[in-house]
C-alpha cells in the first residue's frame, strides 16, 4: 500500500522551522517502510491495532515519550514536535493503540504530580515503548460528569482497598496499568473535594476486565471491575483528595492532540487515492472540498494549541475547543463520505468501503470519548469568562 496520497494532503499552511519538516519528513519515510510490510492495513485513530512491536520500533527511534525529560528516558523534544509526529502517524493509520494514551497523558501527569520514584520507575519503560495504561475515569450511571465517580478508596495499613466499576477503558484487556480516579474521603457539599488518582495493576487480584465490543464486535473498550483490589502507597499518584484537580489538567492533554480530527484521515486518503486512480467524480469532488478546508482550520487550531504548551501555557480551555470542533469535523466527514460511497460493502476489497464501514460503525464514540459535546462546551465558556 503506498502512503503516497496521504502524504499529499499533508496540510503545511502555518510556518514551520527547517528541523520541524525535517522531522515530517523522517516520520513519512518510516511510515512508508511500515506500509510496505506485508498485511499492513491503516487503522482509525486511537482505536487502531494494538500492536507492541510497531511501539516499540518506534521508541527505538526516539518517537515515544518525546516530551519525557532526557533523565527519565525520554527525547527531552517539544509539545510541537511530538505534535507532528503524532500527525503523521494519525494521517497514516499507524498501529499506535498500545503505546498512545501512556505517551499522550499518562507521562506528563506522572511527570507533573508524581514522586521521584514513580518517574523512575514508570517514565523510561514508557518512552521505551514497553508500559501501556488505560485511563479508569468514566463510570455507570455517571455519564461525563467525573465529579459523580461512586469508585472508592479506602486506608488500610501500608495502602488502599479499592471498589468499583469503570467504563469505556481502551485496552484495559491488553495494557500494563490504569490510572483510577476515586473516591479517597466522603462525599462533601462540594462533590469535587475528596477525589483522588491511583496507579492499578491489571493484573492485580480483585481487578477484573470484562469487554463492551463495538457493534461489529471488535474489542476496544472494556469495564473493569474493582473488587477491594489493594493499591500499595507507593502507587498513590499526587497528592491525596487533589484528583479533581490533576485529572481536569490531564484532560487538557487528552483533548489537545491530532487524535481529536484526524481519526477518519485514513478514509478520506483512501477517498483521494481512489479518484487519482479511477477518476475523479463531482461527487467526489465536492466532497472533498468541503473536507480539507474545515480539516485545515482544526488543523491550526491543534498546532496553535501545541505551540502554547511549549510557552507553558494552560491547555484545558483550548483543548476543549479543539476537541469540540475536531470530533464533530469527523463525524460530519463521516457523513459526507457516505453519501460519496452509496451502498456500503464493509467486506469489500476496496480500502474506501472498508475502512468507511469501520468508521460509521466506531464513529459514534468520536464525540463521547474524552468528554461530551455539552461538557466540552461547559469547560470552554466558564474558562473565558474566568
């Protein structure tokens, strides 16, 4: 499969350095010889293959933990160059399920509120491609409202029994860790007092992970079921009844990034790809057009947003915005797309047709993932006008 078309869309408007389209362009050529292995097939955002291998060879070239200090194990490089990298792989359909959340939140809040020994331990592992988490936030019957989590900790001697259930864990059934948000001191008037993070083992007893597969009974997201699952001390993460607080600046991170519009990339290459080859349809063509330009404007939102957390600068109300406006360019892609393919084969050869089935089937998530439409929308208005 040639990467060819994708590489053409590349959208490169806003200024970049010499060293920045240098690093695209060693991301595009590593990305081609991964494409040109046998069986290689692109996959949509972070729900493409788990795949520890392609993690790692990635790591291997210093494009895991990028953001990570060099005296954890990391590249010690800026939020933008991560940026770019993560692009190229998103717009290629890279296999990154099994290393994205880790190296995307889970590093930079280890990295914020962490101890040392925590750093220690956790960060080298991650930059070396070999330490995936989950995020155990949502819950049932809590919906997007995180301050309604009911997952409780309670102290005992030397650490924590933990109880409860979380929902929609991306690869809870393959990844090493997750990150718990509980409960750690009774409900107050004030429901976001008393809340705090801990680091669970998967493996650990009384962790149980069960599947919620998607319609097409793929294997994405999980529930994991907490049965007094015992967390030492050492796995504490900050500081205790601070939760709200560090998960609210975690979220920035997992709201801000190229994961937010460029999930259905892949489809609209193959879109593209598909017209060069067989010639291009009005249909086509006007679908196209009313794609790329609103994919551009997200686009630079994204990059705006990345350039701030390199001036160390707040990312939860910008990071809100883009992931408002970037899971709903790709669901409104979606849409546009279908109507170009009419009658879907989701079994067909063509790249278009299947990757559009797996899309329409998946896309529902798009906009619940990461918070709703509505809380997105909350965060963004009470942050401007604070």
């Amino acid at each position: 499969m040639s990467l060819t078309h994708a590489a053409s869309m590349r959208l490169l408007a806003s200024p970049l350095t010499y060293g920045e389209r240098e690093l695209q362009r060693e991301v595009r050529a590593f990305m081609q010889e991964e494409a040109d292995r046998p069986g290689y097939r692109p996959g949509l955002g972070i729900a493409a293959p788990h795949d520890p291998e392609f993690s790692q060879r990635l790591a291997a070239r210093g494009w895991v933990g990028m953001a990570i200090p060099a005296e954890y194990g990391g590249g010690g490089r800026s939020a933008v160059e991560r940026f770019l990298v993560t692009e190229e792989l998103m717009a290629a359909g890279a296999p990154i399920g099994a290393h994205y959340v880790a190296d995307r939140q889970t590093a930079p809040l280890i990295l914020r509120v962490g101890s040392e020994a925590q750093r220690r331990r956790f960060l080298p592992e991650i930059a070396a491609g070999r330490c995936y988490f989950a995020l155990g936030m949502s819950e049932p019957d809590a919906g997007s409202d995180l301050a309604a989590v009911r997952t409780t900790a309670v102290r005992e001697d030397g650490g924590w029994r933990l109880t409860g259930t979380k929902l929609w864990t991306s690869n809870a059934h393959r990844n090493h860790y997750v990150v718990v948000l509980c409960r750690t001191s009774p409900r107050a008037e004030d429901r976001h007092n008393g809340l705090s993070q801990m680091i669970v083992d998967l493996r650990s007893p009384g962790v149980t992970v069960r599947p919620i597969p998607f319609i097409d009974g793929s294997q994405h997201f999980n529930e994991v079921v907490l049965d007094d699952a015992y967390v030492p001390d050492e796995m504490l993460l900050g500081e205790v009844g601070q939760g709200w607080r560090q998960v609210t600046d975690e979220l920035g991170y997992e709201r801000s990034g190229p994961d937010r519009y460029l999930s259905t990339f892949p489809i609209l290459s193959a879109l593209v790809a598909g017209a060069a080859r067989i010639g291009r349809t009005p249909e086509m063509a006007e679908a196209i057009g009313s794609l790329v330009p609103r994919l551009h404007g997200v686009r630079q939102l994204c990059l705006a947003l990345a350039r701030g957390l390199d001036r160390n600068e707040s990312p939860t109300v910008h990071a809100a915005l883009v992931k408002d406006v970037g899971t709903r360019f790709e669901q409104f892609s979606l849409e546009v797309m279908r109507r170009v393919a009419g009658e879907l084969d989701p079994f067909a050869d063509d790249l278009f047709q299947s990757l559009l089935s797996e899309g329409i089937l998946t896309g529902p998530a798009f906009t619940l993932r990461g918070g709703t439409t509505e809380i997105l929308r909350s965060v963004a208005a009470k942050g401007l006008i604070r």
